[in-house]
C-alpha cells in the first residue's frame, strides 16, 4: 500500500526539464537549417536547461530546509 503512495523515483524534475530540452533541441534542429542559428540556439536551450535545473535544486533544498526546521518546532526533541 505504501509504495502506491510514494512517487516513481525516477520521476524527477530533472527528468521533466531534459524531457523538454530534448523536444526543443529536436524541434530546433529541424525547423533552423542554418548551422551558425542552429548552435546559437542550441546553446540558448542548454543555457535554459542549466538555469531551470538549478532553480529546482535550490527549491528542493529551500524545501527541505523549511520542512527540517518545521518538524523541529512541532516536535522538540526530548532530552
């Protein structure tokens, strides 16, 4: 019962953000024919691909951060 509770732990946003890239980066490479256009954009969807991958990691620490600091003031630790 449990596992149906917890997510696939492939499914992350990692895999959410590369999913997209990979569809831009292919639609990119068939709509641009010129190589010089072709990279520069390709090189934008790499940049885009790093920036919101480091968005989501900083949000996953901040996350974890809040919910860690949280849980310390619900349940003190009794000594």
């Amino acid at each position: 019962m449990l596992s149906m509770l917890m997510p696939a732990p492939q499914l992350t946003p990692d895999l959410f953000i590369d999913t997209l890239c990979s569809t831009k980066r292919h639609l990119t490479n068939k709509i641009i024919t010129d190589p010089v256009l072709n990279k520069a954009a390709n090189d934008f969807i790499t940049a885009q691909s790093v920036f919101a991958k480091t968005m989501t990691a900083n949000y996953v620490s901040i996350s974890k951060y809040y919910m860690d600091s949280m849980t310390n003031l619900w349940f003190p630790k009794k000594d």
